[in-house]
C-alpha cells in the first residue's frame, strides 16, 4: 500500500509555543500524517506511546470515526503528568478535526501493582490461596494498611465484604474501607495501598466515576517520586487496565465511559477457562475475546484462577503458585493457563505462556 506524505499545522487556542510538541502518526486511511501541536499548559500530559487514539472529522455534519496509531518513536520535552489528554482542533481545508490523544501512558518504572484473576478457589478459605503474594508485595513497600475499595460488591454489603477481606489479611495489615471515611478522594490521597475487590466491573467503574475517585487513584499509582502499590482481584484488576471492555460481567449499570485506571497497556480477561458445555451453541469466551481484539487491536491477556501478575521495576510477571492440593481444580487436574491475544499482520494471533519461573508478560508491553 503506497502512502502519500501530507504536513499540517494544527494549533489550539491561546496555545504557547514554549509547549510545541511534534508527533508523527500514520492515519489507517492511507497517507501519512505529521504535524506540530502547541499545546497549552494545562493540557500538557505525559508521555504517549503505542496506543489508539481517535480522530473525529466534521464536516457537513457528517461524523467519521477514524483509528489512528502513533509510532513508537516520540519526540518531545519533559512534560508533566498530572493531566489525562491531549487536545488540538485543527483544519484541513474545510474540514475540522478534533484530535484527542488520551494519556495512555506505560507503567512507569516505579509503579506497582498485583493484578489477580481471583480472591479465592474452591474447597479454599477465602483469600488463601494469594494470601502470602499479598503480603510479600506490600512489605517491599512497608504498608502498614490498606484501603479497601468495596465498589465492585453489589449483592452483599460493602460493610460486610470489608470485614471478609479485613478477616483475611488481619494478622499482617489492618484494611481501612473505604466507606467508612468520610472524604473519599481525601483516603486515596492519604492512602499507603489501594485494593479493589471483585464482583461487578460495571457497577465498579459506575461508582469509581460517581466518587471522582479514577483519576486520583491513578495518579497515585503512577506518581513519578511516591506511588503507591495497587492490588486488584477480578474486577478490581479489570479495572487496571485501559477500559472494560473484556470483562465477563453483565453490564447491569452504565458507567459515563468504559474508560478505566490506564494503569496497564493492555485489557484483562480473569477467570478464564475453555470449558464448553456439550451441545453449546452460544459464544464461547475464545470467541468473546476473538470478536474483542478485532476491534481493540491491543494485547487482551486471559488468565485463569489461582494466577497473578505482579508488575514492578517495568516488569511484567506471571505467578502461578504451586497447590499441594488439587482438589480447588476442575476434575482434580491443574488447568491453569494464561494466553494472550494479539493482532497482527491483519491476523488474530493467540500465544499461550508456559507457566514457569520466567514466565512474563514483558514482549507485550511497548
């Protein structure tokens, strides 16, 4: 396919030049695009990388919805990380675009997290089974408590969700809810660990937008000089990613955008298993997930219960911590298997990782 180069300027108003940035990206409807942005201050984000973004063009108030993919080389100055988007208006002729660049930032090198696909297995304790990854994660940090963010529980009381993770995890930490405090973007500011449990991703981020809570929590995880760690189970770890758009709740309430933390650079699929009842003729989760990468065209990682991903140093790890019994499997038989799906060369792709000591997730994450 032969791409014609074409060079615009685009400003935005009351821009200042001391904050020109440059960018080279290419549009998928086939010509190359380059332009210098001036951006205000106050829109000035952090540094961008592989990620989709969307141009919006009007004109004739007809609306086209274009995927555009930013290269992975990117010019620009040390920049600030306190704000979530790029924003220019630019003219091409007679049509107008809008160009938002979400900050779709990678994990910095500092950042922390414990991402599980689960709480708990079967014939198992609640919370036993990531017990000990819970707390070798946070003594790195020297956490003392934690706070508890209870959003995802929508059939059983958060106060009650709170005291079974409080049980859990009494002898090593003492978990603060959330709801009990009185300002809630005051105890995530204030807080040594965030985690969020699972339940309905959905309701979730409803409540995590509803408390002004998802940017905080991610600025507080991502701060350059003092993050915190952050862990999640189920729905506390889709929620680390980019958007929900792979998880396996029912969406029971809207949230204003499927938006998420952005924490990670690719979605999550827990609790994932290929069992397919005989004589099944409704999607399977592979196809779920087929159908999502189609559109995403961003790494999705599925894993199944009793797996973690701990992400420290940049590093992307996958733990699978060994059970001396065997009964919390299906037909007694240790299932567990984390794959990840891609998009490439106009082709799905599905690459399953071995689940050994060197298993990472480090080839994914650009």
């Amino acid at each position: 396919m032969t791409r014609n180069n074409y060079d615009y300027d685009s400003t935005v108003s009351t821009a200042s030049q001391n904050h020109q940035k440059t960018f080279e990206c290419f549009l998928i409807s086939e010509f190359k695009l380059s332009w210098n942005i001036f951006v205000p201050k106050k829109f000035v984000g952090s540094v961008i990388y592989e990620q989709s973004l969307i141009l919006s063009i009007r004109n004739s108030n007809v609306l086209a919805m274009f995927d555009m993919i930013m290269t992975s080389s990117i010019s620009c100055q040390h920049i600030e990380s306190d704000i979530d988007f790029f924003f220019c208006l630019c003219r091409f002729g007679s049509i107008y675009c809008e160009f938002i660049f979400p900050n779709m930032m990678a994990v910095q090198q500092n950042a922390r997290l414990l991402l599980l696909s689960n709480s708990t297995m079967a014939m198992q304790p609640y919370l036993q089974w990531p017990k000990n990854l819970i707390k070798d994660f946070l003594n790195v940090s020297n956490v003392k408590e934690i706070l508890f963010i209870p959003f995802a529980g929508v059939k059983i009381e958060w106060d009650d969700y709170s005291n079974k993770v409080k049980q859990a995890l009494e002898d090593d930490f003492k978990v603060k809810p959330i709801h009990h405090c009185t300002n809630y973007e005051e105890a995530v500011q204030n807080a040594e660990a965030i985690m969020i449990g699972g339940g309905n991703t959905f309701h979730l981020l409803y409540k995590l937008y509803e408390y002004n809570l998802l940017e905080l929590i991610r600025k507080r995880v991502l701060d350059p000089i003092k993050p915190i760690p952050y862990i999640g189970w189920s729905a506390g770890s889709n929620v680390a990613g980019p958007d929900i758009g792979t998880t396996n709740d029912m969406p029971i309430i809207w949230p204003p955008s499927d938006r998420a933390l952005n924490l990670i650079p690719y979605n999550l699929n827990p609790h994932y298993n290929e069992w397919q009842p005989p004589n099944l003729k409704g999607e399977t989760r592979m196809d779920r997930l087929n159908e999502c990468v189609l559109i995403k065209k961003r790494p999705i990682v599925a894993y199944s219960e009793g797996v973690a991903i701990r992400i420290e140093h940049g590093q992307h790890r996958i733990i699978a911590p060994k059970f001396d019994d065997l009964n919390c499997f299906f037909e007694n038989k240790d299932n567990r298997t984390v794959k990840v799906w891609t998009f490439e060369n106009d082709k799905i792709q599905i690459n399953e990782i071995p689940l050994d000591d060197s298993a990472t997730l480090n080839a994914y994450v650009k």
